[in-house]
C-alpha cells in the first residue's frame, strides 16, 4: 500500500520538515547565527615541594604536593578584581590591568641590576582563578625571567587581591586569565 498526499498535506508536510530543519539549526546556533561557543576544560597539574617543620622531633621534612585540577582558557563571565566591576566586559579587564600593575609595581622587590633589565618591558601574568576566588601562577608565566615571576608571586601571597569568579552557564570555574605589566 502506498500513501499519497493530495497537495495541500504536501506543503504542510514541507512545512512541518522545513520547520524541524529550522528549530535542529537553531539549537546549535545562537540568535546571532553564529555557532555557539564550547568550552573546553584544561588539566592543571603542578608538582611542588613543601618544608615543613616539626616541633615535636625538631626535624624538617619535605612534602611533595601535587596539584590537579581542570580549568578554563576562556569563560562566559571571565574574572575581575572586586572594585572592577562594569557592565563592559572590556572596561573590567582595563579596570584590573591597572590595579594590578599599579599594585605590583609599587610593592615589588627587585635589585637594582633587574630593575635595569627590564626597564621599560612589557611581560604577560598568567593567573589561574579558582572557584573560591584565590589565585595560582600559571607555569607558563615569563620562562626566561624567574627572577622576577618569583618576586611578582612574593607580592601576590603578601596581597589580598579579591577576585570575582569565571562563570560558564551560572557554574563557577576556574580561569585562566592573563594581564600584560609593564615595568618602568
């Protein structure tokens, strides 16, 4: 038996097809009619080592601490320093650049000779923001400039910097985010 449809049930059923077609294509796309964005979580991984001193046995010990957890280059809401905030996702970013090198380039101990090194060089902080809000230095940060990825780090475990938290969908994320510093 076969089924045939007089005109009129065609073009409804071309219609209910075509309209199908439309809702599968909207779905996978935003209003603006560009894909919509994933994203995807990165692993963290970091190995450090702890002195740790015991006052019972007068003995200090080594911990070995590993660190693992997943985090994300890019986010919906990405963080910002608490007193930044705007309803322009750029003035945010502007607004906790500024602060922060303000605030490291105040703080930060250097010797003279290092200072002189980098004198007028810009450098990329890469800060990984966790879920609570707190900090970690990305490994990636300056490879070639330890000393001065150590005394930046010194500023940021003697600060309080409050941070809001990268969001995807509502869900807190960690972050990655990075700021450029110039050094005068």
């Amino acid at each position: 038996m076969m089924l045939t449809l007089n005109p009129a049930s065609r073009i409804q059923y071309f219609g209910y097809v075509t309209l199908f077609a439309m809702v599968i294509f909207f779905c996978k796309c935003n209003v603006a009619g560009k894909r919509m964005k994933e994203y995807k979580p990165i692993p963290y991984r970091s190995i450090d080592t702890m002195e740790i001193f015991d006052p019972v046995t007068y003995m200090e010990e080594i911990k070995i601490v590993l660190t693992e957890f997943d985090y994300y280059e890019d986010a919906e809401e990405m963080p910002y320093l608490i007193g930044c905030e705007s309803s322009k996702e750029k003035e945010r970013y502007n607004c906790t650049a500024d602060q922060l090198g303000e605030k490291i380039r105040s703080e930060i101990q250097l010797s003279a000779e290092i200072k002189e090194k980098y004198k007028g060089r810009k450098l990329d902080i890469s800060l990984i923001v966790d879920e609570d809000g707190g900090t970690i230095f990305h490994e990636n940060n300056f490879a070639s400039e330890a000393e001065l990825l150590n005394a930046v780090r010194v500023v940021f475990q003697k600060s309080s910097f409050k941070w809001s938290v990268g969001k995807i969908k509502e869900k807190k994320v960690s972050t990655l985010v990075k700021f450029p510093l110039a050094m005068n």
